[in-house]
C-alpha cells in the first residue's frame, strides 16, 4: 500500500457506469459485477433469516410436545423456510451472483448482453421478496401450505396464500429475465476464439441452466395465476370439491419444480468443474462429456418431474414410466463426477479452501444423489414418502450440494470479487466444523425418516426423542459455522491481505485481469487461443 | 441483418392473420358447446396450435428470421410436447 500507484488502481468499485457517486452509483449501475455483489448481499441477508427459522424450527423438535411455539407458527415457519430457501436463496444463488459476475469476464466480455435488463432483474427479485415479506405482516396471517402450495389445501386456508405465491409469480420474472441475458451473451458476446467448446465449464452449466430457466419457469407462472384465479373467483380448476383436479397441479407445479432442482444444482456443478481443475494443475477430464452432460441434465430434468407424485393416486403406467426416467438422471451427474475424480487422478493437489469444499460437495452430493434413487424407485418411495428420509435427501442434495458450493465459489472467487484474500487457517477449520454439523443435523433424518417419522409434523412419538436432539445440536454446529465463516470473510473484506490477480494459479480469462476488475473487465478484447485449462499458459501469465 | 429487414411482410398479411385469429376463436368457442367427448381437448389444442403457429411466424417474425431462433423454438416445443405426452400417460391410464 505504501505504493501510491496500487491505491489509484481503477476497479469497478471506483468506476461508475451513471453520473451519481456513493449508494446511488450502485443501486442505479448497470455494470453486471456490481449487480452481481447487490444479488450476493441481498441473497446473503435471506439465507440468514432463513437458517434462523430453520433453528427455531429444530429448537421447537428437541424434545416432543410443545416447547416455544405453536402448531400453527411452526405450520408458517416450515413454510417460509422453504419458501426463502427456495425462491430467495438457492434458485437465484449462484447464477444470479456468481453467475452475473463471472460469465462476462470468463467469455471475454465486457458486460452481459442486456445491462439494463440486468438492473431490471434484480429490483424484480426485490420486489417479489418484498411481496412475501408483506404477506407474513397482513391480517390473514403468513402462509402455512409448506412451499410446494399443495391444492386443496391451499385454495381453502385462510392465509395470504395468493400474495405468497404471486411472490413467486414475481421471482419468477426476475429469473426468466436472468436466463434470457445469459443464453444472450454466451451466444452473442463470446471473445473472438472463444468457440463454444472451449468455454469454461461454468459458463457450460449456466448457459444450461439459463435454459431451463427460460422454459421452465412460465410453467409455475401459469399454475400460480391459475390457483389465484381459483381462491378469487371459486373456478374449479384443482379443486376436486369444484370439479377440478388436484393431480392436475402436483403435475403442473413439479413440470416447473423438478426442472428448478437443476437450475440450482447445474451452475454447482459448473463451479466444481472450475475449482478442481485449478487446484490440482491438470486439465479437466473429459471436458465435452461434461459439457454436454450439463445439457443432457438439463433436457432430462424435464421428463422425470411426477417421481414426486407416487403416492397422489396418479395412474400406475405414469409411475413406472416416470420410476425408469429418473434412473436416467443419474447417467450423465455420474459422468459428471467420474470425471472429476479422474481430473484428481495423478494430479498435483493443493488442498486449499475452495478445493476443501468441494471435497465436501463431493461426498455429500454422493449421498444425496444415491438416496435419490432409493426415493426413485416406486417400491421404496411408497415407504419413505414424506418422511424425513425425503427431507434429509433433499437437504443433502441442495444444502450439502448447491450451498456447500455457494461457499466453494465465494472462497475460489472472493479475491477476485473484493481483491483482499481471507485467513486460510479460519476457512480450512469452517469446512470441517460444517462437514460435522451438516452431517450431524442431516443423517439422524435419514434413520428417523425409515422409522416412519412424516416430515412438517409438530409432534413426534417418544422413540424418536434421542435422533431429533442429535440434529437439533447438529443445527447449532451448522448454524454456527455459517455465522463464523460470514465473520471472517466480512473481517477479511476490512483488513485482510490484498488480493494477487491470480492467487490460485487458474488460468480461465478472470485470472488474467486485476483483483478486483476494472470496469469493462479488460482493456483490451482479449483473443483466445488455448483450450479452458491449459495450464501450460501459466507461464505466459505470469510473464505478463 | 439488412436482408431480414427487407423480408418483413406488409400490412395486409398482418390484417389477413388477424381476422384468421378472429375466426379460429370463433371457431373454438363454438365447438365448446358441442359435446365431441374425448375429442374435445384434441380439438382445442389443434385450433390453438395453428393460432400459435400464424401468431410466432408472423407476428413474432421468426419466419424472416435466422436459423438459430427455430431452433431454439423448436427445440422448446419438443419439450412442451413431451411434457404433454407424459401427462398424457397419467390421464389416459388413471
């Protein structure tokens, strides 16, 4: 810092894309890695609040019988848990941060496609958040249906459930509008050489993503209106007691829900495609299977969707169809992960943090996809159904898969995204702290779920009293680690080391830029010439 | 570019395909009152399709538009349809 010159360096925190200075400069810019920062603190703030209701909610099922609130809060609180995690949290997570910051830079560009849609999309996802933070606070009281808004139930409660799920409506324009942006700028704004089989294979998983996103998402649009329509004006369309067809919407609403499972675990994947790579100085192990298979995920997500409707009573032909599709699915994510271990595989492995944490999404993904097929299977999901064992799975594949590498990409790119580096030791700790809190709160509801525990029950029998105080405890370890990692990456933001711009040795286009980025990312239109993970050109970087 | 601006098509195909519209949603809701039984939502679904069908290639000028554009469309309609044909295996057979 004594040098004069490092203080005056241009980034994008010191370059405006409008006229104003100071808070109006951001809320008004157009710049994507700003408005990828504005998605990351918003994001942030909700999955706070969504892991305090978790803890209540495991405070409340320490022991059985009452302890601090009421079936009905506790009806509310499950709710927006999901509803936050889901809608607010894991749908947007990483697309919408890390994605908005980092698909320009690693295409080449200087922005994304559509800037100011960009902008656009971001107050749409404030407004659909403020929607359903208003209707927990009007009379009628805050949505109790659980997040899958199950017909009849929902068209009779008395709750704001049509102001909940027109929140969710809103989400997701905000979403839509974030898919159409990036299949834009990944077909349009690539840097002259980049072909689209040497993109990077988080650009891959995005651009997938993205797609679903676009065709996917219309789907819950219409299911919404429609319940809306419903609970207004008394038309059967689900309701069996008016003549509707409640399967009906279990169909509709997971034709939209299954395809979303992927939009949160593609761009996952996509990251542990970056991170392995960079950590173990080899090139990726069959970079095409992978990236088709981000594809073929994505194309096959949509015909598996009523393998969570075995038990609605839908036709026996329609289950055993579906029961061999979603068999399918686990073809291409193996793909996926052979190839990851086989990167490993005689690699020169530097376990660093981001590294750390993938190993992590490796072992707990692993668990959570292979107890997918247990619920996959027709047999076995008739047993396990809405129980806990469904609850653990899906914990596992979304929280131990997406959220772990939510953490993965904030520790591989925070030197890039804030240009200071954070404290090895504390993050090599967090990562342990949250394998055994994850695991401790997550695998007693694997076994409580086989014993025939149902999940969003208040109540339990006394034979599962010791599980559930185990998970409990896991959630005071798991919630503590969260709010440790937040403290020393906030501390790292204030007085941690400054950042190299290449302070892991990866070679995709965002390490050959300054931590943080200038505005525009490169001064010049950079020509690719290498495959994505060449890492014969390190020694040309550091030429550089 | 240039060329598919010029391709665009004039007024009267516009209000030729409007009144077609028109007479498709006439036709659609005169067919309601008819009872065809289980062809009912066969036929409702074919009418919308050839409305949806004059309303992208003319209004929404993907026909004057690049090769990429169809086949992101069509690709998006193959998977409507299979989305259709796997509900289909639910609703016949339950």
């Amino acid at each position: 810092m004594a040098n004069g010159k490092d203080t005056v360096a241009e980034n994008f925190y010191n370059q405006s894309t409008n006229k104003h200075t100071g808070i109006l400069s951001w809320l008004l810019t157009v710049d994507h890695k700003r408005i990828g920062l504005m998605y990351l603190y918003a994001i942030l703030t909700f999955f706070v609040v969504g892991v305090i209701i978790g803890l209540l909610m495991r405070l409340e099922l320490i022991a059985p019988g009452r302890q601090l609130m009421d079936a009905q809060t506790y009806n509310a609180l499950f709710t927006l848990h999901g509803v936050i995690m889901i809608f607010l949290f894991i749908i947007p997570g990483l697309p919408a941060i890390f994605g908005n910051f980092f698909l320009p830079i690693q295409l080449g560009a200087r922005d994304v496609a559509f800037p100011r849609l960009n902008l656009l999309s971001f107050y749409v996802y404030l407004a659909g958040a403020f929607l359903a933070l208003l209707s927990l606070f009007l009379p009628g009281g805050p949505i109790d249906t659980g997040w899958t808004f199950y017909i009849p139930y929902s068209v009779r409660s008395t709750t704001n459930v049509s102001l909940a799920i027109f929140a969710a409506f809103v989400l997701g324009f905000s979403s839509i509008l974030t898919g159409i942006n990036f299949v834009t700028t990944v077909h349009r704004l690539r840097a002259p050489g980049m072909t689209f089989f040497k993109m990077p294979l988080f650009i891959w998983a995005t651009y997938a993503t993205a797609w679903i996103q676009i065709i996917a998402t219309p789907v819950i649009g219409i299911t919404i209106l429609l319940v809306m329509v419903e609970r207004a004006f008394g038309v059967g369309i689900f309701d069996p007691a008016l003549g509707g067809d409640p399967i009906l919407f279990q169909h509709m609403f997971w034709i939209y829900s299954h395809p979303a499972v992927y939009i949160m675990i593609l761009p996952a994947m996509g990251v542990v495609s970056e991170i392995i790579p960079t950590f173990v100085r080899r090139t990726i192990f069959g970079y095409k299977a992978i990236a088709i298979s981000s594809l073929a995920i994505a194309f096959v997500g949509y015909l598996v969707w009523a393998h969570h409707m075995f038990t609605s009573g839908m036709s026996d032909t329609a289950r055993w169809i579906f029961s061999l599709l979603t068999f399918i699915v686990a073809l291409p994510s193996g793909v996926k992960v052979f190839n990851w271990v086989a990167t490993m595989y005689k690699g020169s492995i530097d376990p660093k943090p981001p590294f750390l944490w993938v190993m992590n999404f490796i072992f707990l993904f692993s668990i959570g996809g292979l107890t997918g097929l247990v619920l996959g299977s027709l047999a076995t999901d008739i047993h396990l159904h809405d129980t806990y064992f469904v609850v653990a799975h899906f914990h596992y594949v979304m929280f131990g898969g997406t959220g772990t590498i939510f953490f993965a990409a904030l520790h591989y790119w925070f030197p890039k995204m804030f240009g200071k580096m954070y404290n090895d030791r504390l993050a090599r700790i967090a990562v342990v702290l949250f394998f055994v809190g994850f695991n401790l709160l997550y695998f007693p509801k694997f076994i409580l779920g086989y014993m025939g525990m149902p999940r969003r029950y208040y109540d339990y029998l006394p034979q599962f009293e010791p599980l559930q105080f185990v998970s409990t405890v896991g959630s005071w370890i798991l919630a503590g680690t969260i709010f440790f990692i937040i403290g020393y990456l906030i501390h790292a933001l204030l007085k941690g080391k400054k950042a190299t711009s290449n302070p892991w040795g990866g070679v995709t286009l965002e390490w050959h830029i300054p931590s943080p980025p200038p505005l525009e990312n490169f001064k010049e239109i950079p020509t690719v010439t290498h495959e994505p993970y060449d890492f014969s050109q390190l020694k040309e970087m550091k030429d550089e | 570019m240039e060329n598919h601006v010029k391709k665009h098509p004039g007024y009267s195909t516009y209000i030729f395909v409007w009144l077609a519209l028109l007479a498709f949603t006439s036709i659609t809701v005169t067919v309601a009152g008819i009872d065809l039984g289980n062809y009912t939502m066969l036929v409702a679904l074919g009418i919308a399709a050839i409305k949806s069908v004059l309303v992208i290639n003319i209004f929404m000028h993907i026909k004057y538009e690049e090769k990429i554009f169809k086949v992101f469309l069509l690709l998006s309609l193959f998977t409507l349809l299979s989305i259709f044909i796997l509900t289909l295996f639910d609703i016949i057979y339950r």
